[in-house]
C-alpha cells in the first residue's frame, strides 16, 4: 500500500481534519464529484438521470459509528421512508447500510431490528435485496453474524465481501450453501498485512478468484447472486469474459459502480446489454467516505489537500 494511500486512510478517522475539510468551500465542490448533494432528493434525481441509460441504482446515507442509539432510529426510520420515495419515483434503487449506522457499536440486538425492519419492508414492496456494507476488518464477524440472522428470515439480504482480506474465500465458501447475494469489492479500509493482503496484484487475484467461485455451477444452483463491484476495466472485462464462456445467466450478476466513478465504464457495459448499478451516496457526514475515495486515487489529492490547509 502507498504512503500517500494510508495516510488519507488514517486522516479519514480524523475528527480535526474532518472539522477543517467540511468548512472549505473546495472540498465541498470537490466532493460533487462523487455525491450529487446532501440530501434524499438529490440522490433520486441523480437515479432519474441514470435511468434512461439503461442504469439501475443502489442508494446509501453516508454515517457510521454512531454513538448514540437514537440517531441508528433516525436512519431507520430514513430508510423505511426511502422506500417510499423510490416507489414513488418509480425507480429500480435498492438500499445499502452500513451496521454501525444501524446501531452495531451500541447495542448488536437493536441493530438486528433495525437492519431487520428495512429488510421487511423492502420485501414487502419489492425492493430487494437490502445491501450491507462491509466496514473495517474488526466488523467482519458482526456483519456476517447480522448477515446469518437476517438471512435465516428474509431471502432478500446481500452482503459486501473484501477481497483485500486473507479470511473472505474461507468465509466465500461458508455462506454458499445458503444461495447468497454477494457484493465482491477490493476493500476500502486500513488494514494491517496481518489481515489483509498488501500488494495490489494479490487482491486483484483473489477478486477474480471469488467472483468466478459464486459464478460457478453449484453456487448458482442455490441461487446466488454476484455484484461485481469494481471500476477495474481490466478486472470488470476479464470477468464479464468468464461469464459470457460459461453462459452464466445475466439474472445472476450485475456490475456495480460508485457514482461519478468510471462513467465512461458505465455507460459501454449497460449499452452492450449488461446489468449495471450505481451506488449513490449522500448526507451529510461525508467526510471519512470522500478521503476513503480519495486513497483509492492518490493522483487527485494534491490540489486537494493544498486547499484543505490554506486560509
Ligand atoms: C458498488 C460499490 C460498493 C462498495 N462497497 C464497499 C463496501 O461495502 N466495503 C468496502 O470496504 N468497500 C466498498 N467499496 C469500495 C471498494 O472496496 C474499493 O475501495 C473501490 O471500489 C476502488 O477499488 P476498485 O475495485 O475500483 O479498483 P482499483 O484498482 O482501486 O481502481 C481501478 C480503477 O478505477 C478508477 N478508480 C477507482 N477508485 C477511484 C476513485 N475513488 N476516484 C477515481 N477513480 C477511481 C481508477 O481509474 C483506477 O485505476 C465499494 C465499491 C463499489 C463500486
């Protein structure tokens, strides 16, 4: 991993840095970059917008850890709302959460019913399935954990699955048998080499290698479903191959992106006839997600950072 890489890592979980970037104006109109606003709406414009390119969406209220189990009711309560909205709207926009914005930190039970609430009533409207997010490597039991809970009640739950971490084939293999739908993504988070792998051609690797395990005969028998979450277009081709040799049905896998990422990749896989989503974020506590975005691309930062300390 690059020095600039973990130290945008480690500045994400800054709260000074965070107090600073949120006031500047620069940061704020670099960030529109990859979040068309703050609030619900203007995600569901950004979705409209996306919709006559043959592009379907996921939505996520940026949060996490939060310390207080009013505020994991609030996002909720945000999210059982947003069903409506996207109902409403008459949009193809699934939802994705990340546990510690549903309470995990504070109390696992009330995150369960939390995660438990939107997974039924997205059920219920049809708007499957519910995304989770897969946060830093401390959470990975957790998240598999609420991921078995809900699964055991609801058929509509995916997962994210890093493959930066030595644990995700082992841990691939063991939700298989229940047919899971599964989000393969490199990792975002700061890991140490004890748990992830530090050499980026090693976890490109291991990404083919899991997707094309959930793309194999038996795991689509029990009715997986593969989001190929990349903007790797080297990855995204050698995969979209794969699929295309074994005929692997286009029910059972879609390529995600993040919004504003790899647009040009978006646009040529849905107009050649592939499922493609895009992933838009938006709320207020942007902070930790953008300087995440930021590591993935070192060559953005400099103008970036210069005018974060300027006065
Ligand atoms: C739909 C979706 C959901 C995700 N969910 C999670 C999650 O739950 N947990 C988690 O840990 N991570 C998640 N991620 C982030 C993921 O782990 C990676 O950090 C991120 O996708 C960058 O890796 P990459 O696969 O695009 O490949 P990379 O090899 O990092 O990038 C490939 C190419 O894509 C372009 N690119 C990548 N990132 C950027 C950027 N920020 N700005 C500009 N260009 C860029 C560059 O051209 C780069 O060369 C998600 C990603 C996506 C697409």
């Amino acid at each position: 991993m690059s020095l600039m890489r973990k130290v945008l890592l480690a500045g994400s979980t800054s709260p000074w840095l965070r107090e600073q970037a949120t006031r500047r104006a620069f940061v704020r109109k670099s960030v529109s970059r990859f979040m068309p606003g703050e609030k619900i709406d203007d995600a569901l414009r950004a979705a409209s917008a996306l919709k006559p390119e043959r592009i379907t969406t996921i939505l996520t209220r940026l949060g996490e850890n939060l310390t207080k189990l009013d505020e994991a009711e609030e996002v909720t309560e945000h999210y059982l709302d947003v069903l409506d909205r996207v109902q409403r709207a008459g949009l193809d926009a699934q939802i994705s959460v990340k546990p510690t914005q549903l309470g995990l930190d504070l109390d696992a039970a009330v995150c369960q019913r939390n995660l438990d609430r939107i997974i039924e009533k997205a059920e219920r409207m049809r708007n499957t399935p519910v995304w989770i997010d897969m946060e830093s490597s401390p959470y990975v039991d957790p998240t598999l954990k609420l991921f078995r809970a809900s699964r055991g009640k609801y058929r509509s739950v995916g997962i994210a699955l890093q493959a930066y971490l030595y644990r995700t084939v082992k841990d691939l293999e063991d939700l298989i048998p229940l047919g899971p739908s599964v989000r393969i993504v490199k990792g975002a988070y700061l890991e140490p080499t004890t748990v992830a792998y530090p050499h980026k051609p090693d976890v490109d690797e291991n990404y083919y290698k899991l997707c094309t395990r959930l793309l194999a005969e038996d795991a689509q028998k029990n009715g997986s479903l593969l989001h190929i979450a990349t903007h790797d277009v080297r990855l995204a081709d050698r995969l979209a191959r794969f699929i295309d040799d074994r005929r692997v049905p286009s029910s059972a896998h879609e390529f995600a992106m993040l919004y504003g990422i790899g647009i040009s990749q978006q646009r040529r896989l849905a107009s050649s006839g592939r499922r493609v989503r895009v992933l838009i974020s938006y709320g207020e506590y942007w902070f930790p997600w953008y300087m995440r975005r930021l590591a993935e691309r070192p060559a953005n930062v400099t103008f970036v950072l210069k005018n974060m300390f300027a006065r």
